[in-house]
C-alpha cells in the first residue's frame, strides 16, 4: 500500500479536475465514482509542516493534469502544495489560489 493520487473529472464538466488520494495498491482504487481520470502519481504529505508534494506520474493513467486541478479535499485545507518530476528532486510550490475546497 502506498500514498497514491489521481486526478479526475466528471463527464458534465471535464476540464475541472478534483484531486483524490489515499494510501492503496493501486491508482485504480482511488476511481469509484468518478468517470474519466486526468493522471496521477504519489504523495507525500506531512501533517506537521501542513505540506503535501505530489509526484511523478502513474503507470495506469500517466502524468496528472494539474492544469486543471480546480477542486481539492477540505481535508487539505491550509496546507501548502507542491509539485515535483520525482523523490527526492526539487520540488516548486504550487498556486492553489483558484480552488474550490470540496
């Protein structure tokens, strides 16, 4: 089990993307409900610093498009994002600014 995120969008709406993560085997897990998947990859997220960095790409759905990720998890709320290519390589922060906490 690993922490693993996809990027999705319904099919009224396909351009606005809706983050969903969760420790599972696999990015397959995390599509109950949702229609079509716009990417993924890993997470790492760290409660005390109130920060998450998302990852590189998955094997199943590809690079995420984070171009249209316009709606994340309340849950997230207050954290800081973070993008980076892979572990352990420099990561940027992303602009959240525009999302709908959901």
């Amino acid at each position: 089990m690993h922490p693993k995120f996809i990027i999705v969008s319904r099919p009224d709406n396909p351009l606005t993307g809706r983050l969903v993560y969760g420790i599972v085997g696999s990015h397959r897990e995390l599509i109950e409900g949702y229609v079509k998947v716009r990417g993924g990859g890993w997470y790492d997220k760290n409660d005390e610093k109130k920060a998450i960095v998302l990852y590189g790409s998955s094997g199943d759905f590809g690079e995420p498009r984070l171009d249209i990720l316009k709606e994340i998890p309340i849950l997230l709320k207050g954290y800081k994002f973070y993008v980076s290519s892979d572990w352990g390589k420099t990561s940027t922060e992303m602009d959240i600014s525009g999302v709908e906490w959901v």
